[in-house]
C-alpha cells in the first residue's frame, strides 16, 4: 500500500543538546495529536527520546504553519507530512528513519461502487479534504482536484465526516486512522450502522514520499536509535495498539 511518512526535521547542533528538546506539531489532530496532552505521535515521540535520556515538550501549530515554524529559534524539531519540500527553508537535512505512516487514501461508500486506481479517478468526484491539502498532497493532486465536480478542504477533520454522511460529498480525502476516530464518533446514519466499517471501501491512490529528515547527522542516528529500541521492546506496538 502506498503511504505518506511523517518528517521529524530538527535544527540544533548536538553539541548543544539538553535535557529535554522542543518539538512542533499539529494543534489538533486525533488520533495523532489529542487535546495536546496525548495521542499516538506525542506517545511515540516521548518514548522515543526516553531511551536517549531525553524528556520531549510540545508546540501546537496548525498544519499550514510547520513549515514556516522550521525557523523558530525555540522549535528544535518539527513533525510534518513526508510530501512537504523543505529545499526553500535554507536547511541542510540527514534523512532518517520514519516514525509512522500515514496512511492517506481516497475514501468511499462501497455502495458508490467507484474505481479509483489514480488521482486521475477523482475527475467528476464531490470531493472533501484537509485544510492545505493541495499544498501537501502535492502538483498532481492539486492538478487532479480542478477535475472534481466540487471541492472543499476543512481545518476541522470531523467535519469532513459528518459531510460525507449527509451525503453533501461522496469521497473523503484523508488520512485512514483519522477518518476511522472521526468516523467512529459520529452519529448512527442511513450509512453508518452497527457495521460500519463493512460500508467503507479505501482507495490508496497516493504515492509513497518518505523523507524524514534532520538537521544534525548526530541527533538523527539518536533518533533512529530510540526507534528502534521501542520497536525491538514492544513500545512501538503498544502506543499503536491503544489508539
């Protein structure tokens, strides 16, 4: 399946590493980031920098801000979708390992019965999706969408899940963990019943982008160290798993 990874870019030198590290990410974006005290980026975040001895506070930006956040002298790190380009920011940046996935897809009824095997398929489609998703997505994307019969992007994710149910648009642009906690809470419909996830169909029609990027050659290593400890100990799955 073709998935879109996430970015952790980080902007100091180690040399000037503390004891705890400054990270941006997302103001609101469950089942990632909820109420900005837990979710399962923050959960795997801290377990992460945990085995480097290293405690791990938060900043909240909305999505369309973490680019330019990249430059705050009191942000040493940013979380952001692996599609976004960061040769304009001026950083020199060390790929690294990917902390997650995302798992983004074009999403439908199974009733609707759509065959969407590209982003060529969206043409003719009433589209939903997320607040600066022409920008993430990509030229392709964006390109693609000018074909959809109508189009709309909403900062607020649960909205775009309580549109497809009324039924105002007939394909969701999103993440598939987002959708599904979204989904989940919203109220019993004409499409959404005991089953619900029998109604649903999943189109992977984006390519895979995964560049994870830091700033210090150093720091990434103790990044892709934590990682890996917490995938061999049983974190990593744990933090998964709950959520």
């Amino acid at each position: 399946m073709n998935k879109f990874f996430i970015v952790l870019a980080l902007l100091f030198s180690v040399e000037t590493l503390a004891k705890d590290i400054t990270i941006g990410v997302n103001v609101n974006l469950p089942p990632y980031v909820i109420d900005k005290t837990k979710g399962i980026e923050l959960d795997l975040l801290k377990a992460v920098f945990a085995t480097q001895q290293l405690d791990v506070k938060f900043k909240f930006f909305r999505n369309t801000q973490l680019i330019k956040a990249l430059k705050k002298d009191d942000i040493e790190a940013v979380l952001i979708n692996g599609s976004v380009k960061l040769g304009d920011n001026d950083m020199t940046v060390y790929q690294s390992d990917a902390l997650l996935a995302f798992l983004n897809s074009a999403i439908a009824f199974k009733a609707s019965n759509f065959k969407m095997e590209s982003l060529k398929d969206l043409a003719r489609k009433r589209i939903v999706s997320f607040n600066g998703a022409t920008e993430i997505l990509g030229t392709d994307y964006s390109d693609a969408v000018k074909t959809a019969a109508a189009y709309v992007e909403h900062t607020n994710q649960s909205m775009q899940v309580k549109l497809f149910l009324g039924e105002r648009y007939n394909v969701v642009i999103s993440d598939q963990r987002i959708f599904n906690y979204w989904f989940k809470r919203a109220p019993l419909t004409k499409h959404k019943t005991a089953n619900d996830s029998k109604s649903i169909e999943y189109f992977p029609v984006f390519a895979a982008e995964p560049r994870n990027n830091f700033k210090d050659d150093k720091l990434r290593k103790l990044f892709n160290k934590g990682l890996k400890l917490i995938k061999a100990n049983g974190v990593y799955s744990e933090i998964m798993e709950r959520y």
